[in-house]
C-alpha cells in the first residue's frame, strides 16, 4: 500500500494596489498555492499617457529582511516570487521607472494540505487529512475502488476484485489540493468448483434454492442417510423453518444461495457482499451451522463475485457439472455420471421423484452419495466459467 501527499493546485487570490495616482500604473498581484509564489504585474493607469510610463518602468521584489537581491521583472511588467507556506512574508515592491514608486505586500500562503494518517485495513484504506476538505469530490478510483468521506478530514477507498494503481486528487476547503498515489491491491477471491474429489467413487448431490420443501427427500435422507447439501435461499428457507432443522437434524448440510437470488455479476462488490453474508449469518443463526460453501445464482461469477464470498467469509463456491430435473439427469459432457461429479436439483414438485431417479443411476454406476464440504475440493482444478443453470 503506497501513500504519499503532493501540493498540485489551489485558488489564486488578485488584489489591486494603486500608484501614485489613479492616471498613471499601479501594482497588482496574485497568490497561487499551486506554486506558492506571488506574481505581482505593473498594470495601467486610466491616462493615455501610462502605458508609455509602463513600458518604460522595472518591478524589482525583495522578501524584507531576506538579505537576497531583488529580482528585475522581465520586459518591466511582471515579478514572480516564491514564498514559504503557514508564514507572513513581507516583500517590498520597488517600481523604477519614469515616475518610480515602492510598496510593501504582505502575504500569508496557507499550509498545504497533506495526509496525517493513513491506515489500511481489509476493506481498503483511509486517510486522515491536515484540513476539512471541500468540492469538486473524486468519485470510484479506476472506476471501481469506491470513495467516501466519513469525516471533514477523513477520506476512504474500498477495496474492490481487481487491483489499482490511480491518484487520489483531494481539494482543501480553502481550495488546496493535494495528489496522494494509491495503489490498492485486489480482495482476495474465493474459487468455485464444478467437480469435487473422486476418490471412493464420490458423487455429491446439491439441491437449489429451498421453496417448496420435500418430506419425501427428508424421509429418504433418514432412512437411507443419505447426504445431501441445499444451498437456500434466506427469503426461501424462512418460509419452513421447521422443515430445514429436521433437515440438519437428518444429516444435511445448509451452503448459501443469498437473500434474495440476484445476479450477483451485475451488482457492485458492496451489495454483492450483503447478499452472501446477511444470509450466511441469518441460516447459522436460524439452524445452528453457519455456511462455508455458497453457490452464486444462476451459475454466474465472476472476479467480484468471487471477492464478496471471500469477505462475506465463505471459503468455496460450488458450481455443478450434472443438472437433475423433469426431464431427466443431464451431464455436463452427454456421457454418464462419473465420480467427483457435483449434481445440481432444485426444491421443486415432483424434487422426490427425481432424486429417486438420481439415486438409481448412481446405483448403477456404483457410485458413492459422498458429504460435500472444503475438504472435498483438496487438489481439484478451479472452474473458469460457468456451466449454466440457476
């Protein structure tokens, strides 16, 4: 994490100061915080005469008490002169000319604003400024690492999925304007598996959502012990909660499926999150065994998605490579069930049925109904894109 704090730009303030009389030229200057220097002009006066006795005239700046020579202006018009920010400087304003005159400025630059503080943390970083500060107010780093300011002073970059090396440029209330690099590394991303570990001839069987719970799968989950993960809903799983403690009770497992089942690859990192982890804590707290392993809707992810579930504090995401419904056991290669394979039903009418179905075939190829859990990942490849479904 890189900080750092540069003075770029601020606003200029110009005051006039009269000559010896209103028809012939004066002084007037102008302070740029950008620079920290005043830039001080010999302007005409209201007399025809007084641009002859401009053109012919000489500004020469002394800092008072500096002990360092003057500086003559350049084409006899304009002196710029560097001064030190949070002092008074007093400069004397010499004019030689045809009708020479001197007058003394005093000039305060404001501090510059910097960062006092930063700290990073797990969602991003935030920086404590010098001053309070004002408008304009940058929005999303690299278009994603979102801005906001929790106090005057204060300043916040959320982390986001991907990496992002910008600059923050930050403006002072009294115009100021400071340039702090950043550079924000990603959120840690959680992989999704469509295949879990084949050993023992495993087969996994996953049912979605949890709307129309099934006592005929509950009693088959007791007779047979038969494991089984339903990744529900929270909006869903609400609506019967009885019915998902005696799932638990009978041996089955709870993932995560979100509150409410949106596209999550179309939400910002932050309601992403909220989706995953308002339900992962609301079913722990419901049936006693917070979830591990969420499944995002439709089989959509993506980078940001991925980094959700990580901060939500999801340790896997759970795709399929077998979809399960009216119409029969679809693989995801049109040839039969293997091990490792992850299977993909939904709490639908006629679910008892078709896990019947499923439960035969599975006999037939002498595979083995295997608990779903992180360890079943060890050593599996990643997927990289979805297979479909929802």
């Amino acid at each position: 994490m890189a900080v750092a704090g540069l003075l770029v730009l601020a606003v200029v303030t110009v005051v006039r100061l009269a000559g010896p009389g209103a028809a012939h030229p004066s002084v007037a200057w102008r302070f740029s915080p950008a620079s920290n220097t005043v830039t001080i002009r010999l302007t005409r006066g209201d007399s025809a005469a007084s641009q002859g006795i401009r053109a012919s005239s000489h500004l020469m700046v002394t800092e008072e008490s500096s002990g360092r020579p003057g500086r003559w202006s350049r084409y006899g018009r304009i002196a710029r002169v560097a001064v030190r920010p949070g002092t008074p400087t007093r400069l004397l304003v010499q004019v030689k000319g045809p009708q020479p005159f001197s007058q003394v400025l005093s000039v305060t630059a404001p501090r510059p604003l910097r960062v006092v503080r930063s700290r990073a943390g797990a969602t991003g970083l935030l920086l404590s400024l010098s001053g309070p500060l004002g408008l304009p107010r940058p929005g999303p780093l690299c278009g994603h690492d979102a801005v906001t300011y929790p106090g005057p002073a204060e300043v916040a970059v959320a982390r986001s999925a991907y990496a992002c090396r910008s600059t923050l440029t930050l403006t002072a209330r009294n115009g100021e304007r400071t340039a702090v690099p950043v550079t924000m590394p990603t959120v840690p991303e959680i992989p999704l598996y469509a295949f879990g570990d084949s050993a023992g001839r495993a087969i996994y069987i996953t049912v979605d959502d949890g709307w129309t719970p099934s006592a005929q799968v509950l009693a088959i989950m007791r007779r047979t012990r038969l494991p089984v993960t339903a990744f529900l809903i929270q909006d869903a799983a609400q609506e019967n909660l009885p019915y998902w403690r005696a799932f638990v009770s009978a041996g089955g497992t709870v993932g995560d499926h979100t509150v409410s089942h949106p596209d999550l690859s179309k939400l910002p990192i932050g309601q992403a999150t909220v989706q995953w982890a308002q339900a992962r804590q609301t079913l722990g707290r419901w049936l006693g065994t917070t979830p591990v392993l969420g499944r995002p809707p439709y089989g959509d992810f993506s980078p940001a998605v991925e980094a959700a579930a990580y901060r939500a504090g999801l340790s896997r995401l759970v795709g399929w490579s077998v979809v399960v419904d009216g119409a029969g056991i679809h693989t995801w290669d049109g040839q039969g069930l293997e091990p490792g394979e992850i299977v993909l039903l939904h709490w639908v009418p006629g679910l008892g049925h078709q896990l019947t179905g499923l439960l035969a075939a599975i006999h037939r190829r002498h595979l083995n109904p295997t608990p779903l859990t992180a360890a079943s990942f060890a050593g599996i490849k990643p997927q990289l894109r979805s297979l479909g479904g929802d």
